[in-house]
C-alpha cells in the first residue's frame, strides 16, 4: 500500500484523530455502538470505493505514461491492479483513520441517540445479541449497501429491468465476498427470524440509523479523498507512472 504522511491525511480528514477509543456496553446505546461500527465503516467503505470506480479506472486509462501501451493497457493487464491500489490504498488508509478517530465515536453515538432514543436502543441491543442478531447486522448491512451505489447511479438501470436485476445481484456478490472480516458469518438456519424481523417497526429505527451513519462517514470520505488527492498529486502521478512501468 502506498506510503501516504499521517499529517497529509489528518488535514485531509478535518478532524482531530486521537487513540482508539474503546466503546464500553454499560448502556444499551453504547452495546449498540460496539457492534455496528465496524460493519458501518466497512459499508461506506466499500460504497466509496464502488461510486469511485469508474473515475479511477478512467484516470488509469488515459493515463499518459500508459499511453505507449495502446491496447495492452486495460484492467485485464496484471499493472492494472498495481496502478489501481495507488488510489484504492489511499481510501484504505483515509477509511482507516476516520474509523479509528474520536469524530467517528461520538457522531455513531450522536445517530443511535438521534435513530433510536431509550427503549429502541434496547430493543436493538437486544436484536443483535439474539441468535439470529448476526445474520440481521448482515443482512441490513448488504441491503445498504446494495441499495446505496444503485441509488447514487445517475446513469443506472431503471428498476424492474434485467439490467437492474443484474447489478443487484452483482453488487450482493461483490458484498459477500468482501463482507467476511466485517461481519458474523450468516446463519441460514435464521432465514425466517431475518425477514421476520425486516417486517418490524423496529426495523425501521435500524434501517434510519444506518442511513445516517453511512452517509455521514460517506460526506467525511468524499471530503478527505478530494483533498488528498489534490495535496498528493506529484507522489500519485509518481506511483502510477512506477505501477504503469511493470506492465507487459
């Protein structure tokens, strides 16, 4: 991954990064807090990464140090993913720092209080300790963030249509195939417990506080990735000319 300074993306992020802070369970709150915020950072994580896609792949594109390659230079090329991750890496580690900041802590605990205030915070505590809590927390979160790059698509598929139906089913894929260090594994065996429960009014409050969460980590990425890569700009044109080079 990329070397990118501590000091570059603290400025970048806009906020004040201190140590982790460890979030305790004393109140059904805070239980809640404990266990949506890695899977919460992972969602707009992967969502970033998704809606910045095609920019990139076009920044790799018309690269000029690539230009010499003609047709060779397209993402079937092995370089490809190399010049990839000089972009990817950076969101990898902006995502990181964000997560691991005290502005992270207290805007999670600021939407569960806002989402879901007294007795729904318990309630949800409670969803996510139950036996079937581990496969809701993953089902909702490949439900946001399915419906979340679909919804930000302005040239998108209309719904109901094969295309719309293809992309759906890719996205789920590509969320399942990456979900595995965010989230519980899913439990098959609760299947009906999950669409049970999406049939809820509680489900509701979870559903609004994800929303929040993953928009506002989203406005925090998008912020820090345009200014790292405009006060980066000499070191990415660097590594992606260096990555360019390898390809054959």
């Amino acid at each position: 991954m990329p070397r990118v300074s501590r000091a570059r993306l603290a400025i970048a992020l806009t906020v004040l990064l201190s140590i982790p802070v460890s979030v305790s369970a004393e109140t059904p709150a805070r239980s809640v807090a404990a266990t949506v915020k890695k899977p919460m950072l992972f969602v707009a994580r992967l969502v970033t990464q998704e809606k910045l896609r095609p920019n990139i792949d076009d920044m790799l594109q018309h690269a000029p140090s690539a230009k010499a390659l003609g047709a060779k230079w397209n993402p079937s090329n092995p370089a490809w993913e190399k010049a990839r991750s000089v972009i990817t890496g950076r969101i990898d580690r902006i995502a990181d720092l964000y997560g691991d900041s005290a502005d992270y802590t207290a805007m999670l605990q600021s939407e569960i209080d806002r989402t879901a205030p007294g007795e729904q915070s318990a309630a949800l505590a409670k969803m996510l300790s139950s036996a079937a809590g581990p496969s809701i927390l993953r089902s909702q979160g490949m439900i946001q963030f399915v419906s979340t790059v679909m919804a930000e698509d302005p040239n998108g598929p209309k719904i109901g249509d094969p295309a719309w139906r293809e992309q759906m089913r890719a996205l789920s894929t590509l969320f399942k195939d990456r979900a595995g260090a965010a989230f519980p594994p899913d439990d098959p065996a609760r299947a009906a417990e999950v669409q049970q429960y999406f049939g809820t009014s509680d489900a509701a409050a979870f559903r609004n506080l994800w929303n929040g969460v993953v928009g506002k980590i989203g406005v925090k990425l998008d912020g820090a990735i345009n200014l790292v890569m405009f006060d980066d700009r000499e070191a990415i044109q660097r590594e992606l000319d260096a990555a360019v080079a390898t390809a054959k």
